[in-house]
C-alpha cells in the first residue's frame, strides 16, 4: 500500500474526523492533553473524584492498573484477588470497583474495575497506567502537539463494563474515511476479547522479509521488542521494564522495517529470551512496537472498525535511540542498581560492577531521566555517583554505539 501524505491541518481534529457528521454527538468528542516523560505519554487520573496521579496512557494494557496507595486514597472497593501466571512467577492482583474514573479533564469512565499493581511492579515515575480504555473510542495520538483526541462510536456498546463520558466541544471542521486513507491504512488490525471485553491493537509488520505480530503498545519506551533468540553478534541492552525489571533484552540493528504502509529504515530490535508481554494478553504475538517508533507518527486508532492510520510527523528522521552503556539495571525499593555488566562494554570501562548502587547521575529527577543520558550520542560522558560496600565514587561512562 502506497503512503501518502494529507493536507497538515488533517489531524488536527484527529480521530473525530474518522466518520463525517452527524455521526458524532458533540458530548461524544473530547481532547485529552499528554505529556511526554521519555517518550511515554501521560496524563493526569482521578479516581472517585479526589485522589489523583500521573498515569500512562497505554494501548498496550488490558485495563486500567495503579498504584496501591493511589487505589487506598480513592476508597475504591476490591472486588476480589486474581491469579495470574506470568514469566515473572505466579503474580496475584486485587480488583477494585470505582464510581469514576478520570483521565484529564476531558474522558469520565463510570463503574469500572481497575487493578492494583503488585509489589515491586510499580513504575517510579507513575502512579499506574490506563490501558483498557481504546476498545471503547476511537483515539488519534498527535505525539508532536502531545494530544490524545478520543471520539465515542454511535454505535458504542459497553458491554456491561463501564460508561464512558466524553466531555469536550464538537469538533472544528468533519473529514471523510478517504481522507484518512491517505495515511496508510493497516486492513487487519489484529483484535482479541479477553475477560474483560479489551482487544489491544495488534498489526502485521515485516522485518528484514521476516513478518511478525506486533502489539502497539505505547506504554513500551523502546522502539521494537521480538520475542525469541538474538543473532549472535546481538550487544547488551539495559532496559528497564515498565511494572517491574524484567529479563534482560539484547540489541540489533534490523535493516528495514514496514508496517503501515510505510518502511523505517535500520530500526533498533530488543529480543528477549522469555515472553513477559504474551503472557499479559490474549493475542498471538510475535512482540512490541513501543513510543520510539510510535512518537514518529500521528496515529488513528479504531479497534472497533478494526483499522488504524499513521502518517510520519516531523521526528520520523531522528536517530533511533537506545541505550549505549552494556548494563542491565534494576530498581529494588528506592534503590536502583547494576544488574549485570557486558565486558568491554562502557559501563564496564568505566569500573561499574554488578550490585553497584546508582546513588545520582545527571538530571537525577527519575530513573527515565538516568535511561535518556544512556541513550545519549555516541561519545557523550554520563556520570554516575556510585556505591560499592560503603564507599562511593563518581564514574564517567563514555557512551558508544553497539549495533
């Protein structure tokens, strides 16, 4: 499928232009402003009304999860305790039931469970992640204006599972379906229910003639995940998972990419030895595309219809970014600390050894902001204050490029 390009003004009224009017109520339309930390999109949640935080917006969650404490000020009722086996271990999660749900000042969800994280899942940069939410609109990511604009189908259906309120104005101006045809449309956008009636969005995507399914997850801050073995020349990555450290990932670089009509050439692949992702949802998948490819598109996304539009935006042409220091990282409590180190990788130059304690870096305001510098430019020194059986030291790692 050939990728054109529409007039820029198209997306500025994202997804409610997907059916033309009067298809759409205006109390059915609604703009959701996100912000980036790292890549991944966030907004502000609220929770029967009063207890608030910083969620993620994930397309790649099956519902709405948050922290316990975020879940202990709301007096969210639970529910019950659920049982889940993963590649993590056996990992048990409590179900509450909220009156409301608020995502902005513009998306209400009433009568809905959400979960609580478990211990040692939880993101320091967040207070949870909304997930579950895409089944019921139709959403249009602008990641360059960092708004989510989300339309209500007319032919909505909850299922029994929570009302959504879009609040907001009608939209500027209506568009037909042809326009948006336009920016490449995938035909079979992959869709599954799971217990709780969330289909997240899967697409076929080609890497170096290989084809593979892939979950559109923009809670993922990498830029594509395969589940299976690495080429052997594949270099260590230090990834830190979203909910939890989980295996270590290696790199390579592919040389082409397509999906969505559209080719991205030599993309960085993060392969992991154990399916952490497949585990957590219903679809056949192959593994991910997260926000370091997605943050390059305006994207619309109907799983309702099945179908999903994206068209590069002005970042599409950045290097893709990842980490160029060869060690694995993990959190335990407030402390985060040096998992495993490749030899002769720059961490390992620069005298890092596993079990180190990060006790600062550069822009030390979170842990993403420690992942940014490591995936600076090749060359570039990040320093770490380090601590090692009671002393600490300050270590420069030189960063340099791996695949």
């Amino acid at each position: 499928m050939r990728l054109g390009v529409s007039r820029r003004d198209v997306f500025a009224v994202a997804a409610v232009t997907v059916l033309a009017a009067p298809a759409w109520a205006s109390e059915r339309i609604a703009r959701i402003p996100l912000k980036l930390s790292y890549n991944l999109p966030w907004t502000t949640a609220a929770v029967n009304g009063d207890a608030e935080g910083a969620v993620l917006i994930s397309t790649g969650l099956s519902r709405i999860v948050l922290s316990s404490a975020l879940v202990g000020r709301s007096g969210a009722v639970r529910t019950k305790r659920e049982f889940s086996d993963t590649a993590l271990g056996r990992r048990e999660t409590d179900l509450f039931f909220a009156r409301r749900i608020s995502l902005g000042s513009a998306l209400e969800i009433d009568d809905y469970y959400l979960a609580s994280l478990p211990e040692g899942y939880a993101d320091p940069d967040f207070a949870g992640a909304a997930g579950g939410i895409f089944s019921k609109v139709v959403a249009g990511f602008d990641f360059e204006k960092r708004l989510l604009t989300v339309a209500r189908r007319s032919h909505f259906d909850t299922r029994g599972y929570g009302e959504a309120r879009l609040l907001g104005g009608p939209p500027e101006r209506t568009a037909s379906l042809s326009e948006f045809s336009t920016y490449g449309a995938v035909e079979s956008l992959a869709v599954e229910e799971n217990g709780s009636f969330d289909p997240r969005p899967a697409i076929t995507a080609t890497i170096d003639g290989r084809e593979v399914r892939l979950l559109l997850d923009t809670g993922f801050s990498g830029s594509v995940l395969l589940y299976g073995d690495a080429p052997e020349a594949a270099a260590p990555d230090s990834q830190v998972w979203l909910f939890g450290a989980g295996p270590a990932a290696k790199l390579a670089r592919a040389s082409q990419m397509s999906f969505a009509g559209v080719a991205v050439p030599a993309p960085v692949i993060e392969y992991v030895q154990r399916d952490v992702r497949a585990h957590q949802s219903g679809l056949s998948l192959d593994g991910v595309i997260g926000m370091e490819l997605l943050r390059r598109f305006h994207i619309i996304l109907d799983v309702s219809d099945e179908a999903v539009w994206m068209k590069p935006n002005k970042a599409f042409a950045e290097p893709i970014g990842y980490n160029k220091a060869g060690m694995n990282l993990t959190k335990q409590g407030s402390d985060v600390l040096v998992a495993n180190i490749t030899p002769q990788a720059p961490a390992w130059r620069a005298g890092l050894q596993p079990g180190d304690r990060l006790v600062n870096w550069a822009g030390a305001a979170s842990l993403r902001a420690l992942q940014a510098s490591l995936s600076g430019a090749a060359g570039a020194r990040v320093a770490l204050l380090v601590q090692r059986d009671q002393r600490t030291a300050t270590l420069a790692v030189e960063l340099q490029d791996l695949v």
